[in-house]
C-alpha cells in the first residue's frame, strides 16, 4: 500500500531569538487557548450574529450559528462544520468505547492480513475562549447512534458555564445532503424526569456525565460535570493538549480490553485514505467511510493551521492588568471571568499580575551534534529541529506537531546512512546544565525507509547521542560524545 504525506505546518519566520546554550535554562510554557476571546456569554442561548467563521465562534450558540450560515447552500457533510472550531483548540484521539461516540476498528477483527485495519477514534478538542469549549468527533463510520443519527454524523459539545468547569451540552445532528437550519435552544439538553438529560449527557447507565443544578438564569437547562478523559489513559492514542501525555509505541496498549497503538491524527487520516484508494473491498470504501476520509483530512489541516500552538496565532507570555490571582480572566481585558477560560491571573512580578494563557509557547530552535564513539566506532551525527513547544513546566517541552528540521548521522565502521526530515515527536527537559532530548522520525537507513528514534542526555561532563531503529530498537549510530568535538545550541523566543 502506498502511504500519503503530508507537511507540518512552518515555524513564525518573524520571531525575534534569544540564543542560550542547551545547557543553560530554557524558557519554554505551552498552549491551551486562542489569543484573545470576548467576555463570557450570557446564560441564555441567544447568539445575537453574526458568527460566520470559526474565528467569531465562542460558544455553542455562535457555532450553531456559524454551521447554518456556511451550510446554507448546497450540498454538505460533518466535514464542512470544522470550518466554524475556534482557533487554538488542542486535540485529543481517544479509542474509548465506553461513551456516546464510542471508537472502533475497522475491520473490527484484524484477521484479514489482505487490508489494513484502520483505528478510528473519537476526536476530542479543548478550545478556551472564556468560556472553554468542548466539541467531539468520532471518525467511526457506525454506531453511536443518538436520536436516529450516526456519532460520526453528529457534533457532540460542552460549555462551560461555571469556574470549575460544569457545563452545558448539545447534540448537533448534521446529516449529509442539504442542510435543515437548527435552532441552537433545540439542539440543548434540558432537564427531564428520567434525569439523562434531553440528549442523553446524563444517562448513568453507560458512564455518561454527572448531572449537575441547573443555573437560576437558565433552569430547564441540564448542566453536566467534565469527564476527565484522561482517566482512562491506556486509550489516548494521540494528543497535543498541555500537560497531557498518549500512549507511547510501538507496543499496544490495553484499551478496555482491546490492543490500541500511538498514532496521530495524520496516521489515521493515511489508514483510512490508503484503505479507501488501495485495498479492494474495504469496510470503509463506502459512502460514509468517504465522509470520514473528509472529515479526518478536515481536523488534520484545523490541526496543522489553526489548532494548539500554531504559528497563525501563540499567546504570549503576557497580558492584561488582572486584580484576582488564580482565577479565571478575559485575555482580551483582563476581566474575571467566573467561568473556566483556559487563562488565569497569574503573578509576573512583585505585585504585578496579568491575565495569561494556562499554557503559552514559544518558538524554538535547537541544532548541533558532532562527533561521538562506542567501542571504538566513531559516528558523526547532525541535528537541527525548529517549531512552537508547548509546556507547562518551564524547564520542559513536548513538541509532537508542527516540527521541522532534519537528522542525519554516519556510523563510520558499519557504513551506516541515516537521514530523517519528518518528526513526529520531541520531547526536552533540563536541570541546571544537565539536559535530556529524545524524538521519533520517518526516515532512511542506506536508502531504506524506517522508523527512528534518538535520545541525547548530558550528564555532568558526558553526554551521550545514540540513533535506533524505532521498530527493532537495532542501535544505528552514536555513542559517547569526544570532548571538544560535538555541541548543542537552544534558540527560544520570545525570552
């Protein structure tokens, strides 16, 4: 089968840099939420318009909005609605199937060696205003069914309406074919004797949502307490949110009893587009398996552009004036909130504090190698990454998007070739002068494709380099660093 490929998106070329060396302290916080947004919304759902792009939409009233003007004409699928998410929601793949949007398999049974078998997840986003929202996917083309429509063709979403973060939910069905304009009051759940909620947020039977008093000003709206889905950890197969971790590979994990394995959203998008195009019979070359090639494709490119610590919009590491440390604040004013934003007044200085995203980025820029040894063979190894790091420990970054650069290395006694310029992670930390960096790639070992990974470590006055294969954890190239003939450099801004 043949794989597709696909860019990340570029680093800012306009950034200013603070050169450091690697062994120094690095300044690097990561991203949850947009720039700026405006005030809370008021209780009542009444979006008031117009909200026509994804830039304008910051609740479940102006996204409603935003997929009636845009679906107005013609014919569309779900796919078309990714054009109305806020800028800067992060993403998480979860393979869960104890919920509303339950992943799957595709096969199901991985007993046909002939075609691929493709995982399927939901796809959760985070995207902070004030107020946080919280809209879901599910690239699964079956089940999940609600109110007679498909969870691959309905947009799950919650709001958030208080400081801890309880919310509001809706249902937004969006068949395929010409779009019916919805009403966002209908499209809410409300309170009902059975206590599940209108839409079925609450139902206790299958692990749904608390229920939670309605507000005063809106008392026949069912609020719902967040589910971490990060509790059930063994099913994250990718995310890029701050502070967050998925499984790691190539080994599966237990997900509720079934194998899943680390892939990111561009992986899944290749599965189901390699299956549809190439493998003969395929449970997803149908017509709702195409939806979901559109729809992947969709939330990969609102990745790569618009999501999570891009270089279109990076919050900065400062903001307005604020009064109340801790809590929740409007970027845009500084105000309090009193409704989770996804930035907090935070302390800047001596009596000075400002309203600041939860987790902010930075550029960064790291390069150099040099020459190494082990048991005599020596391998010259070269290393130069760029991109925007996300972190919520200033001495650490987990970057798994948007990375570019390149590796190469040559192990001088095996005549081995390496050269990789597609990164799927990189992780750094640092204590005092010590650092650790490891990263995964895509590259090619004497002209063959393979999967690579690297880990360098400074310890005291040692540092070492080493280039495996990621499959077979064959060591490729690398060693024990020769003093005076190898170097690091760490380029951050803003400082």
């Amino acid at each position: 089968m043949t794989q597709r490929r696909r860019s990340g998106t570029a680093a800012s070329t306009s950034r200013t840099r603070l050169v450091t060396e690697l062994f120094g302290a690095l300044a690097v916080l990561f991203l949850m939420g947009p720039v700026c947004g405006p005030p809370a919304p008021p209780p009542s759902c009444d979006p008031g318009g117009p909200a026509t792009t994804g830039d304008q939409v910051h609740d479940i009233c102006t996204y409603v909005e935003c997929v009636n003007h845009n679906l107005a004409a013609g014919s569309h699928t779900i796919a078309d609605t990714v054009a109305c998410l806020p800028k800067n929601c992060c993403i998480t793949l979860t393979m869960s199937d104890t919920s509303a949007q339950k992943g799957c398999f595709s096969p199901e049974d991985d007993d046909n060696p002939d075609i691929s078998r493709c995982q399927l997840p939901r796809v959760l986003l985070t995207c902070p205003g004030p107020p946080l929202l919280m809209p879901s996917y599910l690239l699964c083309p079956t089940g999940s069914e609600s109110e007679g429509h498909l969870g691959s063709n309905r947009v799950e979403i919650g709001q958030a309406v208080d400081e801890p973060g309880n919310m509001r939910m809706a249902d937004i069905p969006i068949e395929p074919g010409p779009h019916a304009p919805l009403d966002p009051n209908a499209v809410m759940s409300k309170v009902n004797p059975s206590g599940s909620g209108t839409k079925g947020c609450n139902d206790s039977s299958i692990g749904c949502h608390e229920v939670q008093p309605p507000l005063a000003s809106a008392p026949n709206e069912q609020l719902s307490q967040p589910i971490d889905s990060f509790a059930k950890a063994n099913c994250i197969i990718d995310t890029d949110c701050c502070g967050h971790s998925a499984i790691e590979g190539p080994a599966p994990s237990d997900c509720n009893n079934r194998a899943v394995t680390a892939q990111t959203l561009e992986q899944v998008c290749n599965c189901i587009g390699d299956a549809i195009d190439s493998d003969t019979g395929h449970p997803l070359d149908t017509d709702q398996g195409r939806i979901m090639r559109s729809l992947c494709d969709a939330l990969e490119t609102y990745q790569n552009e618009r999501g999570a610590c891009t270089a279109e919009s990076c919050p900065p590491a400062t903001g307005p004036a604020c009064l109340e440390p801790g809590a929740s604040c409007d970027p845009a004013t500084g105000a309090i909130t009193g409704v989770l934003a996804g930035y907090k007044c935070q302390a800047v200085g001596d009596d000075d504090y400002q309203c600041i995203a939860d987790c902010p980025c930075r550029n960064y820029d790291w390069s150099g190698g040099g020459k190494f040894l082990v048991s005599g063979a020596v391998s010259m190894v070269r290393i130069a990454l760029s991109g925007l790091a996300p972190s919520s420990d200033a001495a650490s970054f987990d970057a798994s998007h948007g990375i570019t650069g390149e590796l190469s290395a040559f192990e001088y006694a095996s005549h081995t070739l390496i050269h990789a310029v597609s990164f799927s992670s990189f992780t750094m930390t640092t204590s005092g002068a010590d650092f650790s960096a490891t990263g995964k790639a895509s590259g090619t070992v004497n002209g063959s494709f393979a999967h690579l990974e690297f880990a360098v470590d400074k310890t005291g006055a040692v540092t070492t380099f080493e280039v495996r294969d990621a499959d077979t954890s064959t060591f490729l190239a690398g060693g024990t660093g020769e003093a005076d003939r190898y170097g690091f450099t760490l380029t951050v801004s803003p400082p």
